[in-house]
C-alpha cells in the first residue's frame, strides 16, 4: 500500500513561547553577506558586554555549512548565531568557532521581528528548549529579525534577514506498507520515504532532533488510540518500521523530520487497516478527571482557560500514586524531560511541545525569569490555533518506562 502525505507546514508542531530576560542592544550594525548556500543572506552582527566593556562587530562574510541549515552570523569572540526557520517559529542555536552547538545553561534572548509586508514589527519571547532557543511567531512573507542573546552578562546582537523563505520549502512522504494491506493485530512494515515536492527529488539527509531523525505519531481518526514511534533510518535514506494496529478502522500517521538546509516539517498520511468491520468513532468529550494515574504516578493537570489563538501554560503535577510525594527521578526522554503531542478534534492541527527550561532537572519544569515550577512539575506552553477541543498526550519517563497521560481539553 502506498500512502502520500499532506504537508502542515502552516498548521502544526507548534512550539513553546516564553519571554526571557536579556539586555536590548540598540547598536546598530552595518550589514554582512554570508555566503553559505543555505543562508538567504544575514546582515551583520555584534555583542557588547554589559557596563561598557567594548563592542566587536561580525560583519565579515561567512561561507559556513550552516549545521542546522539555517542562516548563521558571527558575532565575534569566536561565537556565531544560527537562526533556523521551524514551522511553529524561529529556533537559534549559540555555536562555537567550529559551528559546534553550545550548551545553553544560563542563557537568555529575547528579540524583534518585522513584517516587511505589512510594515508591523513584533516582539520575539525566546525559551531554552534542548539545545536551542525557540520562540513561536509566523514566519510568512518577508521579514527581518533581530535577536539579542545574553550569556554570562554578555549581550549577542545578530540581524536575520529573510530566513522565513526556508520554511516555505515543501517535502511529502510516501509510505508503502508489506502486506500491501494492513490488517489490525497483525504486524506490518512500513517504509517511510521522503521527497521534494517541487522537484520530485528524493530527500535523504536530516538532523538528528530529540535524539531521533524521525518521529512519527500514529492516531486513530477518533483520537482513541495513540503511539509515539520512530523508525529506524536506513543506508538509502528512507526509515523502516515494524508495528501492530489494535483494530480496524482509519488512522492517521504524522512525521516529524528536519531535511538539511530546511526548517521543521509535520507531514501525514492517512492509513485504512482492516481485518474486520470498523467499530462505531468515539466521540471526543472533554475530560473532568482531575488526576490520571499510570505506571505508579499520578498526574493532575492545572487548570487553565484556553483560548483560540493565544498561549498558555500547561502544568503538569506528578506524584508517586503510593507514596503521595512529588515525583523528582524523572529521566530525560528522546533529549527531554518530557513531550506533549496535541490534536484538534479535525486531525488536522497538530501542537508538539517540550517543557519549558527543559534541562533534565529530573522534575522541575521551570523557565527563566520566572519563579521555578514547585517539585514534581513540568510545565508547557504552547498556542492553540483554534477553537473546538484538543486531544492531548503527555509523556514522561521514570524508572526506564514511558508513561503516557492523555487528556481532552476545549479551547473556546
């Protein structure tokens, strides 16, 4: 069986928005050309340290391999800036002279973005998550962005001009099944191939995100069923993967992937399995539990009014279902401390977030500039696009087992 995927390049793997502390640098700055293929073109960039300690400016042009395939800017003290365009926003790495990523303990951003189409500029909030700092914001049309990176008192100014031309690429998916047809409680292989969409070209080469080059959410239609999977990559490019479906009916599978020289990608397709009559949709009511229990830890999500369009904050409160003591051994999972995949009721809008401040404190979801997340906490924030209810599936590790919370919440 072949399926072909839809891009949700406008739509899904929305991220987190936070706003972190960093002083503004109102320097200006003349611009730099970089050369690298993969860069639209930078302007230049400098820091300052904080009570005047001297300024340098990285305006020489650059031919750097941009390692994440963004747009990189030296901004001098043998340190660049990377800007990567995502579908939710823009990323940006710290690397080292040698364009190594950087660790981001301690650091803060924050930064401007201009429409050149409408004329409007708009503040950037930045969060650590991983190994970059991500901030949530529409990439579409032309725009410039200046970022302003803090470190150890130290102020990092880089001006990005145009990156949001690299999220518009387009890459679909094709996936072939053996059996031809799927059927439920039966395994099955699936070989997940990628292609440019506008050239038709096979796309082979990607970066390792969350530990994994490509992850993969396969759904029921009605929500009902979920499982968070990752193919393994393969010599010529493409990934295999083995896996059971419970029961007959329709089922949809999202892909996470990052080709080179190109920003964050959601795409999906749509799967039939058989092997009998398809059971009656559930329908998606909005839970009124207040806590779930899985694995010997008890869940409790905050209460919070959602609304379309805007951000929010989602706590998640863990204790040991036996002891009642707040769960602090949490392990990292796929480079975090935990993940939350979101679906609107349409299977079609998809949110994957990652806890704010994320860094693998084992239990403290905290962010900076903010007062930190009470024991057995993890925050997340991310942005519902639009009304109507969510499906959601928190997910953590302790004790080498991944624990799995869903939950149905509406956003008016």
């Amino acid at each position: 069986m072949r399926l072909v995927s839809r891009s949700l390049l406008g739509l899904g793997l929305a991220g987190l928005l936070f706003v972190a502390c960093g002083k503004h640098d109102d320097h200006s700055h003349a611009p730099g050309t970089p050369a690298d293929h993969h860069q639209a073109g930078a302007a230049a960039a400098g820091h300052h340290a904080e009570g005047g300690h001297g300024e340098h400016h990285g305006d020489r042009p650059h031919a750097h391999q941009a390692p994440h395939g963004g747009q990189v800017v030296d901004v001098g003290g043998d340190r660049h800036l990377e800007a990567v365009p995502h579908a939710s926003g823009l990323l940006v790495y710290l690397l080292d002279e040698d364009l190594k990523t950087l660790p981001l303990d301690g650091v803060s951003a924050k930064g401007t973005l201009v429409s050149k189409a409408k004329g409007e500029a708009a503040d950037l909030g930045f969060h650590v998550m991983g190994d970059h700092l991500h901030a949530m914001t529409s990439l579409e049309g032309g725009w410039a962005a200046v970022v302003n990176v803090t470190v150890g008192g130290e102020v990092l100014t880089a001006r990005f001009e145009g990156v949001g031309a690299k999220a518009g690429r387009s890459v679909r998916m094709e996936v072939t099944t053996t059996p031809a047809e799927v059927v439920a409680g039966q395994p099955a292989q699936y070989v997940f191939r990628f292609f440019d969409a506008a050239g038709g070209e096979a796309v082979k080469d990607f970066q390792v995100v969350h530990d994994k080059k490509l992850h993969t959410f396969v759904v029921s239609r009605d929500l009902s069923f979920f499982d968070h999977v990752h193919p393994e990559p393969q010599a010529d490019g493409s990934f295999v993967l083995t896996q059971v479906v419970p029961r007959p009916g329709d089922y949809r599978v999202f892909g996470d992937v990052t080709p080179e020289g190109a920003g964050n990608l959601v795409v999906h397709q749509d799967l039939k399995v058989g092997g009998g009559a398809a059971e009656p949709m559930a329908a998606l009511v909005a839970d009124r539990e207040a806590a779930k229990t899985e694995g010997g830890v008890r869940a409790s999500l905050g209460e919070v009014a959602l609304k379309a369009g805007e951000e929010a904050t989602l706590r998640f409160s863990l204790v040991d279902a036996a002891s009642g003591q707040a769960v602090t051994d949490l392990q990292p999972y796929l480079g975090a401390l935990g993940h939350l995949m979101v679906l609107h009721e349409d299977v079609e809008t998809a949110v994957h977030a990652h806890p704010l401040g994320d860094h693998g404190d084992g239990g403290h979801g905290g962010h900076h500039g903010a007062a930190p997340a009470p024991a057995g906490t993890v925050e997340f924030q991310a942005r519902f696009p639009k009304a109507g209810k969510y499906k959601l599936w928190a997910q953590f590790s302790r004790g080498g087992e991944v624990l799995t919370f869903p939950w149905v919440v509406e956003v008016r």
